[in-house]
C-alpha cells in the first residue's frame, strides 16, 4: 500500500535534470466554464489579469487556435457595451466574444481583435445584445506568453444615455393630450451641476421650445421608480420658470407634473428627472409627455361667464393654447382653435363685443345651447373686420334668464401669445340699427357712399371714414340719425378728395355715445382695376349683392365658395366698363362664413368673406 501511495505522489512530478518538481497552476478563468465575471459601468473599472501558466482551451470558437487563453465573462445591462483590455509592456492582446462557452456564434463586434502590439488597447464594440444575457470574452497573447510578463487589465464599459446631460437633452414635442414618451436613467450618471435638484443622483435631460406661455410637463414612473423632476430656464443655470421647481409628491409608480406658466416664446426650457432612491437598473423606466395647457374655457362646458352691462365692461381673453372644439356649431367647420363664453340674458336683446388685438382677427357666433347648432337671432358667425378689428353680435328675441353661448377664434388660426382680445356683454343693444345696406360707387371725379336702413332708435349721427390701409381711420363727413324710425331711410355722402385706392366704413353713434360699425368699402380711382369693392349686406340672409369694378365691357362669372375653397353657387353675367353691381340669391346655403369672387377672362379677383346668418 505504501508503495502505490508513493507511485500516485510521484506521478503528480515530472523530472528536470533529476530534480522533481510540481506542475505549475494554472489561472481559476483558464477555460471558458470558469470565466471570471465582470460588472459593467459606465467608467472603466479595470480588473487584474495573466495569462501566466495559462493553458490552450483549442474549443470551436477559440481566436488563437494554439494560444494559451483566459476566460472572462458578463450580464448585459444593455443592448450595447464594450470590452477594453489593456496589455502590459510585453503583452500583445487578441480578444473576441461568444455567446455560449463551447459555441462559435459570437455577438455583433465579438469577432477576434488584434490591431494594436504590445502595450496597446484592444477594443471590442459589441451590439444588439440581450439584457441578462451572459456573453463571454477570450484573451490571450499574440505570441503565446504564458510567463510573469503576460499581465493586462480589463474592463466592460455600458454605453451612457444620449439624454445623460442637459446638452444633449432630448427634444420634446407638445400636444393637447400626452403622447407619452419612453425614458429611462439605467446607465445614467449625476449631472451634480448647480441647477441640479439630486444633487448627486443619476439623472437624465429632456427640452422644448416655447410657442405658447403655459405648458405641462407630466413623467409617470414605472413600478420600481419614484420620479423627481424639476425646471430650468438653462442648462447649468439655477433659474427656474415659474412652476419648474423640484417635485416629488408621489413615490413608485406615480406621476409628478410641472404646471409651467410665464414662459418667453421662443425661448428652450430643460427639465430634469431622476430617481429619488438612485436606481439605474433597468426598473429605471418612466414616461414622460409635454402638454399645451389649454386656457379654462377651451371649451363651451367651461365658457366663462360674462355679465351684461349697459356700458362695455371689457373682460381679457386670449385663444393662446386653445384647441379645435370641432363639431357643426363651429363657426370655422373645426378647422381653428377656439374659446367660449356666455352669458344670461336680462333683456330680449343684447349685444356682444369683441375686440381683436393687434394681430387678432376675430370671428364670433352665438349658440343657445352647448353641442348644438340652434343660433339666437343675430347670432350668426361674423367677421366683419380685420386685425385689431371690433366683432359685433346684435342678438335679439332672447329669453329673460336663459344662457347663451359666444364662440371666439382668430380667422387665421392664431394659438400664440398674440392671441389676445377683449370682449363683453352689453344690454340692451346700445344701438338699435338695422343697416341694409353700405357701398361705395366711382363718379368723375368723386367717390360716392350709399347706405340705407331699415330702422333706427335713439340714433344720433352716422359718421363715415376713410382709410388707406383699411386700419387707420379718420373721419371725412357725417349725417344726422333719426332718433325714431322703423321706415327705410337713404342716406348719400360724397368724397371730394378721393385717393386713388381707399377704404370706407361707416360708424353710427346714438345718443349715449354708443355706436355701431358697418362693413368696410373698397373704392380704387384707377379705371383699369378689376375686383370686389363691396359685399353687402353682411350678415346676410337670402341674398346678397356684390359690387365689383371691371376695366372694359365684358362676361364674368361670380363664384361662392366655402372657408374651405370649394365652390357652392355660381353666376355669370355680362359687366359694363367701371362700378357694377349684381344682387346673388343664396339658396340653401346655411349659416356661416363664405367667401365671393368674380372671374374674368385675365383672371380672379381677391376674395372677400361674407357670413350668412
């Protein structure tokens, strides 16, 4: 027994000159089975290895073939990573990745490196990798060096978030509902920078651009995450919009919101979002989305109420942020953003006043009723002005203590922060007139101007102005009102100084310095000048007539259309050389915003809008 004890001892020694020595061992990670693992992160935190007394694995998907090798491995923690070895003075680095010990398939960049000699950095990219899926790295030495010389160092680095810091925040679209966007901070590392509200938690960077002054900003976290986020006015800065200071009032999978508000259009906003306890695995996760904050009456449910006074008692308003209510009460077919507001009638008749900003062309129309499409009498959609332009409704047949709602929108579609008006209710009408009819008509030498109507109370004088831009108004005659007359009255005031294109309006004031403006009146002096000079009356009911100059004798053809451009009536008549007038039955047509145009053999004329009621 003792003899096969001393044969087995000796076996474990071979003989060099006579002298019996130990093999020498090999490293724990010599084959791929005992691979050492390695924890990715976003620094490089290398980690010791040799190949010193290393063996050959010669397995199907070995690099080197007849090398001697190590064996590495790690859990992707994202679908990209990279593998650094860095080999001492003597050591020549041949690295490649599988993904499976024994197996030859290797991931996207896992094929076998060697672009560097000794000392150098050999780099593996790896791609397309399946988070918790375990991959394996094989290093060895060009020239086989398995002695003290054969040290290096490796590392496994995670790619960082493109959103890792606020320069390079991700660019955020606002809508009218959260259309979520996907967010993480799973590789994210602490901005610690001043504005920061972590202070040195990993966090991650989202932008926008402000259009509107009034936005919100929502992050709902996923399971694991308990979002903070917070507002900055800059990148690096401490200032802060108002509403972006740093919230967290919910805890894992809750939602923090910003009601950001004073915002300068144009201008970028960053917003920071973390995770209150630090994580960055890939519970990480959250959605985030950037909401137009529509004003509070964006629709007719929330119309904000108005009180009828017998003086113009202005109330603010803006259609900034407001979305498209939509529907067939919608003035603009629900085609612009609009607001809403209301009021209950103390009279059978009321007037409603809107007046636009400077770059606000407003439209308005009443309704009796939200959702539906019955209008009070006078309350058809109007739009008898332009830009800083004063919108009237005359509504009457009203019942004492009902509500009635008024839609406002810009014709242009304006959502901006030049989106402003000012609007009020009045009782009664402060100027009851019933204009049929305001035109203008070339003589020789003078221009003439034409109106007639139908009734009139309390009316003390009817004031007509002239314009070269169709905004600056300055007064050039005036007539006596009748304070009492429900005939038809006809009234002609001439313009002995005409300009050679001008625009004409007429204001009639009552007694109580109340007054009431009519549509504007185009007139040009130059002969050869072919368009619409005036579409009366307007609103209309079953007809209209259209006044147009035409250069010589000859056909034209008048065409309605919808706000849309497609074409409802057509006319055709024969025109005379100068002023023509042509009155157009509307059949059929429903209330609403059309446009005219008359077509000649050169041409189509500017378009000019009229509202039906």
């Amino acid at each position: 027994m003792q003899n096969f004890a001393a044969i087995f001892l000796l076996s474990t020694f071979f003989t060099i000159s006579g002298i019996p020595r130990l093999f020498a061992q090999a490293p724990a990670n010599d084959n791929c089975v005992n691979a050492t693992l390695l924890t990715p992160a976003l620094a490089c935190n290398p980690t010791a290895g040799t190949t010193q007394n290393a063996t050959n694995s010669n397995a199907p998907g070995n690099c080197g073939g007849g090398q001697h090798d190590v064996w590495y491995r790690f859990v992707a923690t994202a679908t990209d990573h990279q593998v650094r070895v860095d080999g001492s003075t003597f050591f020549d680095a041949v690295i490649g990745a599988l993904t499976s010990c024994g197996g030859t398939a290797r991931p996207t960049g896992g094929d076998c490196a060697d672009y560097t000699g000794g000392d150098g950095v050999e780099v593996l990219n790896l791609s397309g990798l399946t988070v918790g899926t375990t991959y394996y790295i094989q290093v060895y030495d060009y020239y086989g060096s398995t002695t003290a010389t054969a040290d290096f160092d490796i590392c496994v680095r995670r790619a960082a978030l493109p959103n890792d810091d606020c320069a390079n925040a991700i660019v955020l679209t606002p809508n009218f509902t959260c259309v979520p966007t996907a967010g993480t901070t799973e590789q994210a590392t602490s901005s610690n920078a001043v504005g920061d509200c972590g202070g040195n938690q990993p966090d991650v960077w989202y932008s926008f651009v402000a259009v509107n002054s009034m936005y919100q900003v929502r992050v709902d976290g996923g399971l694991f995450f308990d979002a903070v986020i917070g507002g900055l006015a800059d990148c690096g800065g401490t200032a802060r919009p108002a509403g972006g200071d740093c919230v967290d009032g919910s805890g894992d999978d809750g939602v923090e919101i910003l009601d950001l508000s004073n915002l300068t259009a144009g201008l970028t906003y960053y917003i920071q979002v973390y995770d209150y306890y630090g994580r960055v695995l890939s519970t990480s996760d959250f959605d985030i989305c950037l909401l137009i904050t529509p004003p509070a009456n964006d629709n007719c449910a929330n119309a904000i109420p108005l009180t009828p006074a017998s003086t113009c008692v202005p109330t603010a308003g803006t259609t900034e942020s407001a979305s498209i209510s939509g529907g067939a009460s919608d003035c603009s077919g629900g085609t612009q953003p609009d607001v809403w507001y209301s009021f209950v009638a103390t009279n059978t008749d009321h007037q409603v006043r809107v007046d636009g900003g400077p770059f606000f062309d407003g439209v308005i129309g009443a309704l009796n009723t939200c959702g539906g499409t019955a209008r009070p009498t006078g309350g058809g959609c109007v739009d008898l002005s332009g830009d800083d332009g004063v919108e009237i409704l005359n509504l009457s047949g009203l019942t004492v203590g009902s509500t009635y709602y008024i839609q406002v929108y810009d014709f242009y579609g304006t959502n901006t922060s030049i989106a402003d008006f000012d609007i009020c209710a009045l009782r009664p009408p402060p100027l009851p007139l019933e204009l049929t009819a305001f035109t203008g008509q070339l003589q020789d030498h003078i221009n003439v101007l034409n109106w007639e109507t139908a009734a009139e109370k309390n009316v003390q004088f009817h004031l007509v102005e002239r314009s070269v831009d169709g905004t600056a108004w300055s007064e050039i005659g005036r007539k006596n009102g009748s304070a009492n007359s429900s005939v038809a009255i006809k009234y002609t005031l001439e313009d002995r100084a005409p300009l050679a294109k001008a625009y004409y309006r007429l204001r009639s004031v009552d007694f109580d310095g109340q007054e009431n403006i009519s549509n504007t009146v185009a007139l040009s002096r130059k002969g050869e000048q072919f368009g619409i000079t005036s579409v009366f009356p307007s609103p209309a009911r079953d007809n209209i007539t259209v006044q147009f100059n035409a250069g010589r004798e000859e056909t034209v053809v008048v065409h309605i259309m919808d706000m849309t451009g497609r074409l409802l009536l057509e006319y055709t008549m024969e025109a005379v050389k100068g002023s023509n007038a042509l009155p157009l039955l509307l059949p059929g047509l429903p209330a609403g915003i059309y446009m005219v145009k008359v077509l000649n053999s050169a041409g189509a004329s500017a378009p000019v809008r009229f509202t039906k009621a």
